[in-house]
C-alpha cells in the first residue's frame, strides 16, 4: 500500500498559510541521488525529516548527506521515532520536534526566518515557546512538553497541502494492484484503548474529532486529485457511532468507496448497512488471536467472540473484511498460536496478515521486553522474524503461516469459483 506522507503535507499546508515557502519532497518513487540533486538546486535554510521505525536508516543516511551537501540548513527531524527517542536523533539533527508538531514547527520555521536567525544563533529564539521541541546541541538544552490539540483547535487548521506529490504514479500503482486509486486520510485522533504491542507516539490516548464540514472538504480535494477511494487512516474510527453515521449520512451518493479500521466490539447491524450504503469497501479488523489468554496478555480488552461475531456482522452487511493478526506473542505458546491460524481459516475473511509483534518503542511490550534484541535487524519485522528472544521455533512458525496462507488462498479461490457458476 503506498500512500503519500501526510504528516508532510499537513505541516506544508501550515507553513504555506503562514507564508513560509515550502517545497515536500516525497521520496516514495525517488532515489537517493535525486533527492541529492533536488535539494542542492532548491538550497532549504531547514531541511525537516520524518522518521519512523522502519525509516531509520534511511532518515539517518539522508540526515548526513544534508550535512555535507547543506552545511549551513538546520537540520530537524520529527515523526513517531524521533518522538519517543528524541535524545538519539539530535545526535544527527539540531533539534528535534515531538508529537503533533503542526502548529508549534510552523511557527518556529517562522520566527526562524523573521529574525534571520541560523543554527548557531537558534538560542535567540524563544525556544521555550515551541511545544515539543528538543534540543541538546551547541550548549543548548530544550526539552519542552508535547501538546495534544484540542478538539475546538482542529477546525482551525488549514487542510493538508498534497500539491507536491506524484498523484500519478501513486494512482498507476494502486490501479495495477487493486484496480481503484485510494489515498489516505485522518478525520479522527487518537486512541483510547492500550494494547501492549501498540506505540501511539503522535496522537496518544485523547480522542479528537476533526469536523465533518472539514473533513468533507478535504474528500473534495482528494477527489478533485483523481482519487475514487479514501482510506480512513484513524486509529478507532468506528469509535463513535453518532459521528461514523453522521460521516456516512454524508458519504452516501459521493460515488467515493473508502475503507477503514476498526475495533472488533461495539459493531451494530444498523451502522454497518449505513457504512455499506456510504460506500465503505472493506473494513479492516485487528483479530490479533484466536486465544483468549493471547488476547488478554495483549490487552486488547475484547474476546474472540466478539471477533468472531464483528466479522459475521461486516460480511452480512457487504463490506469486505480484512484481518490481521499476531503470532509468537512473548508469553503465548503453540496451542495459542493454532488456535489463531484455525480461526483465521474459520472465519469469512477476504484478507489476512500474519506478524510476529515488534516491541516498539513507546508501547508497554517495549518496556515488558526491554526493547528489541540490539544485535537482530529492525528491518526484518515485516517478516516472521523474532527481533527479541522468543521459545518459539521460528522455522516452525514460518512454515505454519505459509501453510496457513495457501489454505486461506484455496479456500478463496474454492468459494470464488463457487459464486462465478
Ligand atoms: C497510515 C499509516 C501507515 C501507511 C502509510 C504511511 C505513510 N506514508 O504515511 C502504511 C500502511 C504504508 C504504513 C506502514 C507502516 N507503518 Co504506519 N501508520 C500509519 C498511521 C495509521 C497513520 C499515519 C498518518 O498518516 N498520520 C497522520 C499524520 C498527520 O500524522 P504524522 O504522519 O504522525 O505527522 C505528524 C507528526 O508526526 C509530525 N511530523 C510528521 N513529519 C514530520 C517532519 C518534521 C520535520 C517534523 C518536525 C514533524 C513531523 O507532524 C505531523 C502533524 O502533527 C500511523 C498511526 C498514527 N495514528 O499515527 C501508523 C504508524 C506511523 N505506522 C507504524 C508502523 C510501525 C508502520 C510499519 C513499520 C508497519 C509494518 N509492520 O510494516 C510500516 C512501515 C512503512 C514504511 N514507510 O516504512 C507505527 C510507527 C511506530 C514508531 N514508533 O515508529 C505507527 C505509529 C502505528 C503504530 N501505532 O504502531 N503506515
Ligand atoms: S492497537 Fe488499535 S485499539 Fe489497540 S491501542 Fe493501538 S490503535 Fe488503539
């Protein structure tokens, strides 16, 4: 799936209000080089970076090639990484900015440029003004707060820029994989549940909903890029039923399909033949197990009834379901682990992903665990692949999620070939 940052282009389309120039260069179809060569013919006073897990490498390579190729641009680096380990990156970068920086990065790139300040005279700023900022470099020390919007405060943020990305070959690739042109999208913020594996760095427990007149401005503007499906990023959308009906009063005859996430509890027959009737495609469950106890060591604070029963409930209505799932959780043993590959092949699902879980950091397993074993590869975890000391034997597991995803794809084919008759 590939999508366009977003946090990029929220914090552009704040920036440009506030009349600071901007350019966002997405390196999803880029290269190395090219960014190389695009950043010295553009010369940025600020170079800022998004960084998460699995972008570390590259964050930090791109990081040095700034340095050497940008000598004299502040370097800033924010995302969910450099949120939770922000005293690792200003070993690469003059500060880092943590949490929901779009009000507080925009105004310091502001004040930055008013006062024509450069990285050895930042300390003239009121640097104790920028919520979240952090710094630890050339004598100074910033460790400023992070600040969750509040809710009265999202309808006054411009809508995210996407003017600086290729629509087209974002559009091409969607098309050759699923045969529509989807975009992401985030109406809500926030979560309030605490699964153990679960890192919410950005937009943590506190639940905020953007308003709808806001939120379905922004579906025109996707619309007007070409796209004719929105997938809804949020974290619980499905959360409040007043406000995912009223969403789906409004979605209803757009001629716009969307997906989302949501929880396995609290889904209603009435709300899902709305969902269907406003266009939602596919829902996508997080199952995590077929155990019980798994799901309890998880937290995830519902049963595998409630799974079973939300993914009956969304295949009734029409709405396509896909499920993920967790194998080799620390503390769950074979049993456990089949009993999630029986209830993946039971259940009416048009999709399922099988991961072993990555200790995150910012979430309770990280902190349970430890963190990840140091001497094992971060970049593995798409993979089934411990980067922590596990009693599982992971060439058994490995060979189980392969068995079990033929199994999956011959019982789709079965019921296809079933329907074309
Ligand atoms: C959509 C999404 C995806 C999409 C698209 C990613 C993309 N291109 O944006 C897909 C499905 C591809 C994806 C994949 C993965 N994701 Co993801 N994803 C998300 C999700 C649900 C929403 C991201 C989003 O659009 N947010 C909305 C924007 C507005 O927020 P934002 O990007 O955070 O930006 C804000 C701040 O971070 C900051 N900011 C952003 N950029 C910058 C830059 C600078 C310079 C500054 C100062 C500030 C700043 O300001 C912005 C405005 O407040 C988040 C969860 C979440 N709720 O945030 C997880 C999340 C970011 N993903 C995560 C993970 C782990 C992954 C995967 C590694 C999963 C996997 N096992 O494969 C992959 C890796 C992908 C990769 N590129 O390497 C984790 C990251 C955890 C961490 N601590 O690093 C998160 C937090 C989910 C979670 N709880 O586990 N993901
Ligand atoms: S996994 Fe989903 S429900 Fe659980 S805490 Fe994270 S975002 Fe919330």
């Amino acid at each position: 799936m590939l999508f366009p940052p977003l946090g990029a282009a929220t914090l552009a389309g704040e920036l440009r209000e506030l009349g600071v120039e901007t350019k966002v260069f997405d390196c999803t179809f880029g290269t190395f080089a090219r960014l190389r060569k695009d950043l010295s013919a553009y010369q940025p006073q600020i170079v800022g970076i998004y960084s998460m897990v699995s972008l570390t490498r590259n964050t930090l390579r791109i990081a040095e090639m700034v340095r050497t190729t940008l000598p004299d641009s502040l370097l800033v680096a924010g995302g969910p990484l450099p949120t939770v380990f922000p005293a690792r990156y200003t070993q690469h970068f003059d500060a880092v900015f943590r949490g929901e920086a779009d009000v507080s990065f925009p105004r310091f790139c502001l004040d930055f440029f008013a006062q024509m300040a450069t990285p050895a005279r930042m300390g003239e700023l009121p640097l104790d003004t920028y919520a979240g900022l952090f710094i630890q470099h050339n004598g100074l020390r910033v460790d400023n707060l992070t600040v969750h919007h509040r809710e009265s405060e999202l309808g006054r943020f411009p809508l995210p820029d996407r003017s600086d990305f290729d629509h087209a070959a974002y559009q091409k690739a969607w098309r050759q994989k699923t045969g529509s042109t989807a975009t992401s999208m985030i109406a809500t913020l926030g979560c309030p549940y605490g699964c153990e594996f679960c890192s919410k760095p950005i937009f943590g427990n506190v639940v905020r909903r953007r308003a709808l007149d806001a939120v379905f401005a922004e579906i025109e503007q996707i619309h007007s890029l070409g796209y004719d499906s929105l997938w809804i990023a949020d974290d619980t959308f499905t959360l409040s039923l007043p406000y995912l009906e009223e969403f789906c009063r409004r979605m209803a005859g757009l001629q716009m399909s969307w997906s989302c996430l949501s929880r396995a509890d609290g889904v209603r027959p009435e709300t899902l033949r709305l969902m269907k009737q406003a266009g939602c495609r596919r829902v996508y469950l997080g199952l995590e197990s077929g155990s019980q106890t798994t799901l309890q060591l998880m937290n995830k604070q519902v049963t595998v009834e409630d799974g079973i029963r939300a993914a009956h409930l969304y295949r009734e209505a029409g709405i396509e379901v896909a499920a993920f799932f967790i194998v080799g959780y620390p503390g769950e043993t074979a049993a456990s682990i089949e009993a999630t590959f029986k209830l993946a092949l039971t259940l009416p699902l048009d999709e399922i992903s099988f991961n072993v879980p990555v200790p995150l950091p910012g979430s309770d397993l990280f902190d349970r665990l430890g963190g990840p074993d140091e001497g094992k590869d971060w970049t593995k975890e798409n993979e089934v692949t411990f980067i922590y000391p596990s009693e599982i034997d992971e060439r058994w597991l490995r060979r189980r999620v392969d068995e079990t995803m033929r199994a999956f794809a011959q019982k789709r084919q079965t019921i296809q070939k079933a329907q074309t008759k």
